[in-house]
C-alpha cells in the first residue's frame, strides 16, 4: 500500500469517529504532510485555507488558460524541458495568480523560472486576450516551483528501504 492511500483512508476513519467534524488535531496531523491525495489536498484547501469556490474556480480556468497558452509554445517557454502546472492558487480580490510548476529535469528549473520572469507581461498579455472579456482584472502572476512529487518519491524510498525486524512474538 503506497502512503497516499494509507493516509487518504486514516483520514477518512477519523473523520467518521468523530462524526464527521474537522477538528483541529486532523489539521495538525496533515499539515505536517506534503503530499496528499487530490480528494484530500481539495478539501484540506476549502476548509483548512478557506479559499472561497469562486477562488478555487478562477484558479481552475487560470490553470487550464495558462497550459493552453504554454502549449502553443512550449520551447519559448521552457526551452528543452518539460513544465507541468500543477496547481493555480488566486487571492481573494482575485488581483494576483500563484502558479505552480513541476519542471522536468529539475537541474533546468531555476533557468526556466528565469525565463518564465522576463516574460511574464508577454504571459499576462496572452492571459488578457483570452480572459479578457470575462474578468475586470487579469491576475499579476507569480510562478514558484512545485515540488511536491520529488519529497513524494523520496518519502516512499524511505519507507520502501525500511529495514523492520520481524517481531518476536
């Protein structure tokens, strides 16, 4: 069993057993955590962060504009690696846009965040032109890099190169 299902269904028992409240000890416990299952990650986000759905909707569409506009491109935005946005978090006056990127190979991350900052107005201006219409402002954009799969993979070598004496029972 892989930790994220382990985790995913501990959540799940203590949420039955303490009738169905988010206390602050669940909080505790998967804050400490940096990877989660996206069920999990979605309601950690509405109830821990208190994203409102409009939000978490913008963000949404922001994430799929911006991978349709990174698409049209690709190599005059991240040169020969590979970007992926993982997630899009928007404040609440809907003025600023936290996009983040998981960037393959990694040794090529701080170049294409380099190259992702030149051309940021260039980025906003596409943005524009497609969501334009729809929204006052269009979001100032800010891209960090998303890290969380390579702790993921690291978290499960280290449980995978456990050495656990059988017990003596």
């Amino acid at each position: 069993m892989n930790i994220m299902a382990s985790l995913y269904g501990s959540f799940i028992l203590k949420n039955r057993n303490n009738s169905s409240r988010f206390e602050e000890s669940n909080l505790n416990y998967f804050s400490k955590i940096d990877y989660l299952a996206k069920p999990l990650k979605e309601y950690l986000r509405i109830f821990a962060i208190m994203e409102s759905k409009r939000q978490i909707k913008y963000g949404k569409q922001l994430q799929k504009d911006l991978a349709g506009i990174f698409q049209q491109d690709p190599t005059h935005y991240f040169g020969s690696s590979l970007g992926t946005i993982t997630e899009v978090n928007v404040s609440p006056d809907l003025s600023l846009a936290r996009v983040y990127l998981s960037i393959f190979p990694i040794n090529k991350a701080e170049e294409v965040f380099n190259n992702l900052d030149n051309i940021k107005s260039e980025i906003r201006l596409k943005l524009g032109k497609k969501i334009g219409s729809q929204v006052r402002i269009i979001p100032e954009l800010a891209f960090f890099h998303d890290d969380t799969e390579e702790k993921a993979s690291k978290i499960d070598n280290l449980i995978n190169n456990l050495n656990i004496p059988p017990s003596e029972e």
